[in-house]
C-alpha cells in the first residue's frame, strides 16, 4: 500500500471511529438519565406548542436513539457514502433543531449535547460546531478508497483509534468552553 493510500486509510478509520465514541457517547448520556433527556426533548418541542403525552415521548426518545445507534451501524459496516450521509444526516437534524429554537426565541436551557452532569444553554456556537461536524462526516466519501486498500493492517488501526481518541477529547474540549463561556456571561454583572 502507498503512503498516500495509508494515510487515507487511518484519517478514514479514525473518522469512523471518532463518530462511533461520539454517538455511542451521546446515547449513554441519554439514557444515564431518561427523564432529563424527555425534559430536552419537550424544551425542543415547546415552540410547536405541542402537548404530548408520556408515551408519546417515550417514543421520540426511542426513535431519537434509535436513530443513532443506526447511524452507529452504519459507521461500521457501511460505505463511505452511506456512513458519512447517515452521519451527517442526524448532525443536520440536531442543528436544525437548535437553530429553530434560537430563530423563534425559545431559550432552551440543554442543548443534550454534554456527557456530563453540567447543561449547556443552545447557543449559535452549538450549531457551528454540529456543521463542523457534518463536514468532518463529508470526509467519509473520499477516505474510502484508502481503508478498502488498507486491510487489516494492525498499526493503522492502533493509530487511527487514537486519532480518533484525540478527536473526542478535542470535541468535549470544545463543548467544555462553550459551557464555560456560557457560565461567564451568566455570572458576569449586568452593565460590563
């Protein structure tokens, strides 16, 4: 194999293994606490003025983990295509959520975006970096030449896991300082 196709080949893993951690990540979070996850998604429904029972809910939840674990499904078995539009896909969809939030002035106060115990207030940055994402995804398309050709080849696939490592921790870095900036204005006096 050729340095060049190596070198796709262990961006292309350590992609699909970054958006494995994440979603897989997600979906622990989601169902560490079940009724603060059916809060988020009622704060998310609220501007459609929609009253829907508990098990109506129930359902949503189901269908919204459900959703990522499928995705999670096809960033394992499935081509480059499938698993980057899957992917990006449901990023696109949390964006668009939050972005209709922010457009109608519903100030919702979990985005469910952390893995820990903290909420992070939805704000324009979160969508940014859904679409940063979403283009990262894009990237599953071209790198699939390079882990066709790559095989079972034991160091690209030490490397890319952690690459792909290195990736998650960059994401919660990053959901950590929109946190923090959001902690900050919030603490800040009024009229500075």
């Amino acid at each position: 194999m050729t340095d060049e196709l190596w070198t796709l080949a262990g961006i292309g893993l350590a992609m699909r293994g970054f958006f494995i951690l994440l979603f897989a990540g997600a979906i622990a979070h989601k169902l560490s606490d079940r009724a603060q996850f059916a809060a988020t998604l009622r704060g998310y429904l609220k501007p459609l003025d929609l009253s829907l029972s508990v098990g109506a809910i129930t359902l949503l939840s189901m269908a919204v983990i459900g959703l990522e674990c499928v995705t999670i499904i096809a960033l394992l078995i499935a081509p480059g295509p499938i698993a980057s539009l899957a992917t990006g896909l449901v990023l696109l969809i949390y964006a668009a959520a939050m972005a209709f939030n922010i457009l109608v002035g519903n100030k919702l106060l979990d985005c469910g975006c952390g893995w820990g115990g903290e909420k992070q207030p939805v704000n324009a940055l979160h969508i940014a970096r859904n679409l940063v994402l979403i283009a990262l995804a894009s990237t599953l398309v071209w790198l699939e030449a390079g882990i066709v050709a790559a095989g079972l080849d034991v160091m690209l696939w030490v490397n890319s896991a952690f690459l792909a490592a290195a990736l998650l921790l960059l994401t919660a870095l990053v959901n950590q300082l929109i946190l923090n900036r959001e902690l900050a204005q919030m603490t800040q006096p009024k009229g500075e």
